[in-house]
C-alpha cells in the first residue's frame, strides 16, 4: 500500500520538474528575443505573369497538329465529329415461336418390360390359436431373414446387364449397398 502511494508522489514529481523545465525554457526564450529586434520579413516579390498561348479553334489546332505529320497545309481538315445521342431507342425483336420438334409426336407406347426378378420367400406359418389377444412372440434373427446366397440363385443376372437401364440399376445398387467408395480399392475397370 506504500509502495503506490511512493509511485503516486513520484509521478507528481515529475510532473512539476518537467513544468519547471518548461517555464525556464520559456524564459530563457523572452531574454535571447528581448536583446534582439526581429528583422522584418521581406515582401514577397510579384514576377511577371507566366504567358498564356493565346486561345484557338478546333480547327487551328488540327491544322498545325496534321502540318507537323507532314500534309499539306492547304488540304482541308477532316470535318468535325457529330455528338452522338445520349439516349438509344433499344431494339426490340419480333416474338418468335418455339422451335417445333422434327420429329412426328410419339402416339403409341412401348411394350412393357418382363420383370425377370423372382423374388423367393417362405409361406407364412400358420396362424397358431393364442390363448389371449395381447401374447407377443418374437422370431429369431436367423429364421426371418434369408441369406443372400438363396436370393442370388433366383436371379438372373446376365439379361438384366445387356439392357442400358439395367445396367444402369446394377450400378446405382452397387453403390447403394456396396462399400463406401473411400474404403473400396482402386477400380481400373
């Protein structure tokens, strides 16, 4: 606590040193300019005025300026540039119709395409009597869903690849349940 109020009092201290510093500089100022006259500032002299060129038409400076290209002072200047309009009537274009198709309209329809998925599943077990409404049964894992191996038997997939759109199916299931493609190496083909 004594310490700031040290660093307080030095702080002032400071202050009036530097203010006596000031106050003497001042003083020493007033006695070196009391003992001298200062010596009036001389008037600024006015030059003579710079000369202007005097003023010429368009007409005379194209002149001189084509003379000292090389032609003739006798040929005419090129006439003078017309002020073109500030405001352009904007172009308005005829409404053309669409651009009809070369085509004839398609009036019939394609033949539907014969699924070729067979989809394998198992009869439903027969409903059993319960002996009350609310009884829950569950089902293992293992009996309720097939295993892939069973399902790629009953499909047949060398017609659905000759077709670009099941092709394009093959593709788009690939990627939905394949692996994801940052874990997949690389494919070359």
């Amino acid at each position: 606590m004594l310490a700031v109020h040290l660093e307080n009092l030095l702080f002032l201290l400071l202050l009036v040193v530097a203010g006596l510093f000031q106050l003497l500089a001042r003083a020493a100022r007033k006695g070196s300019t009391g003992e001298t006259k200062p010596t009036p500032k001389p008037a600024p002299r006015m030059g003579k005025p710079i000369p202007r060129a005097p003023i010429e038409s368009d007409e005379e400076r194209i002149r001189k300026f084509l003379e000292a290209l090389g032609q003739p002072s006798a040929s005419r200047p090129p006439p003078p540039v017309a002020q073109r309009p500030t405001y352009r009537k904007p172009l308005v274009l005829p409404r053309i119709p669409p651009i009809a198709s070369p085509l004839p309209p398609l009036v019939t329809r394609p033949p539907e395409l014969p699924s070729e998925f067979e989809v394998h599943r198992e009869p439903a077990p027969p409903p059993t009597p319960q002996p009350s409404p609310v009884v829950v049964t569950t089902v293992p894992e293992a009996k309720s869903q097939q295993p892939f191996a069973a399902l790629g038997s009953t499909i047949h997939l060398t017609p659905l690849l000759r077709s670009p759109t099941g092709l394009r199916d093959a593709i788009i299931v690939r990627e939905i349940l394949g692996p994801p493609r940052g874990l997949r190496e690389l494919d070359l083909l």
